[in-house]
C-alpha cells in the first residue's frame, strides 16, 4: 500500500501547536495544510510551530498557505513559526524576501541550504576618476 502524499500530526500544549508534516507539498495536498492550520485557530491556538523537516518538496501553494496562514494567526495575537524547511521553500523565501515572516530571522539572515553556492554581494569599490589627459595645442 502506498503512502499518502502528505501526513499531518498535531500535538497540543495548552495555546501552542506543534504540526509536522511528512511528505509532499503542492496544489494536491496544500488544502490539507491550509485546514490544518486553520483547525489550530478555531481551536484557540496562537502559536504554531510547523515542522518541515519530513516534508520532502514545497511547491509555491504551499508558502502561499504558510503566509495566509501567518496573516490570520498574526491578526489574531498568535505566531506561526516554520521549522527545518525543505530547500525549495527556502529558496522561495529567500527570493520573495519573506523569510522573516515565517522563519523568525532577521530579513536578509537566512542561511541558504546545504549545497547551495553562496552569492555574497560585496560594496562596490570606490570609483576613481581616470585622469583626463591634456593635450596642447588645442587640437584633439
């Protein structure tokens, strides 16, 4: 028998939720993660750590339903916090420069994933003007 795409646990601690997720996320499964999350609000809920580190892929439904998720969570007094997250979403939160918002970093901190080349920008250096000849006579 196979295994299902996606496997939600939730474990509960007074008014904070710790989710892992096992497995894929993408446009066949974010549904799961969107009700599960939503469930912890309606459920009292404000702090909910989500524990990336079985899930094996992120498409850009999944950070979608992570950001929604933390706008609601965040109206509503509480945090949302991703924990180990798989390399696509960590590159997705890198470019849309959101990591903040869900990884609990400081913006532009976020070490990137094992294997990835680091880009490092360094300040320019300071441009000199090169030096204009001059030429006598008058003629150029």
């Amino acid at each position: 028998m196979p295994l299902p795409p996606l496997t939600i646990y939730r474990h509960d601690r007074r008014k904070r939720a710790l989710i892992t997720l096992a497995g894929e996320i993408d446009l066949d499964t974010v549904p799961l993660v969107r009700a599960s999350l939503e469930r912890c609000l309606r459920d009292g809920i404000r702090t909910i750590d989500v524990d990336l580190t079985l899930v094996t892929f992120c498409d850009c439904s999944g950070l979608n339903a992570f950001l929604n998720a933390a706008q609601h969570i965040t109206a509503a007094g509480g945090t949302l916090r991703l924990h180990h997250p798989p390399r696509t979403l960590v590159l997705m939160l890198d470019i849309a420069g959101c990591e903040f918002l869900l990884l609990g970093v400081p913006f532009g901190q976020l070490s990137p994933p094992p294997g990835y080349p680091l880009v490092t920008t360094a300040p320019a250096p300071p441009r000199s003007v090169p030096p204009v000849p001059v030429l006598s006579g008058g003629a150029v």
